[in-house]
C-alpha cells in the first residue's frame, strides 16, 4: 500500500501490521534466505555440532557444490552459522550454527518434521491436481 506521496504503509491488520514499513523489504529478504531449502537443511544438519564441509555435501543429498557454497557464505554473511579455519596441513574448515540461528533453528525442525509428516498426503494431492489439471486441457 501507498499513501499519496508514494512512501509504502504498513499492512493495517494482520501478522505484517506490526512491522514498520520500511522495514519490510529487509524482512522479506530475511524470510526469503531463511526459508530457502538448502538453508533450512544446512541449519538443521548443524544442529548436531560443527562440521566440515564434505560432511554437510554428505549430509544434504542433492545438493551441488555451488548452492552449499553460496548458501553457506549466504547464512555466514547474516550471522546464522560461524566459519571457522584452523591453520593446519592440510587447512581445516568447520561451519556451526551462529547464536542467532538458536531459535530459528528448532523453526526449521518442526518445518522439517512437518513436511516429512505430511509427505504421503500432500503427494496425493498433487497428483489429483494433476490428473484434474490434464482432464481439464483436454476438454
């Protein structure tokens, strides 16, 4: 929404209403990197502990070099996981999970958990929209 100059409002009601509107393009950037995929699962496998990076490929199947790459210098830059290089032979690299990425962290899980729980009934429903969906070009 905007008001006559042009300068974005906050939502009147609803979860967005209490969030200046300044602040919500930052917020759906947040909420954008944090609910991405790779990130949820990053953060969720480093609940455990710190880990190399060959552990988290191992951990996260699916997942390219480039996307953990990314999406760990990504989680890095916001304070949500800590790099940390230890000068050795060969050198050693370990990401954990940042105290800020405590409380996002049992977030993820439950989401997580959600998902898996919800696997079979939501597969369903996709193939019956599916099949509705081809029943119905055709038509």
């Amino acid at each position: 929404m905007q008001d006559s100059a042009g300068i974005g409002m906050a939502a009147a009601v609803g979860p967005c209403a209490s969030i200046p509107a300044d602040h919500m393009d930052f917020i759906r950037q947040v909420l954008d990197r944090v609910g991405d995929k790779w990130s949820m699962l990053i953060i969720a496998v480093l609940e455990g502990g710190p880990m190399r990076y060959t552990d988290l490929q191992r951990q996260i199947p699916g997942i390219s070099q480039r996307m953990l790459t990314h999406t760990l210098r990504q989680l890095t830059e916001d304070g949500l996981i800590s790099r940390t290089a230890y000068a050795e032979v060969p050198p050693r690299v370990e990401y954990a999970l940042a105290p800020l990425a405590g409380g996002l962290n049992e977030i993820v899980k439950q989401l997580i958990g959600w998902a898996a729980d919800h696997h079979d009934e939501i597969r369903a429903n996709r193939s019956r929209a599916g099949i509705t969906a081809s029943s119905a070009s055709r038509s």
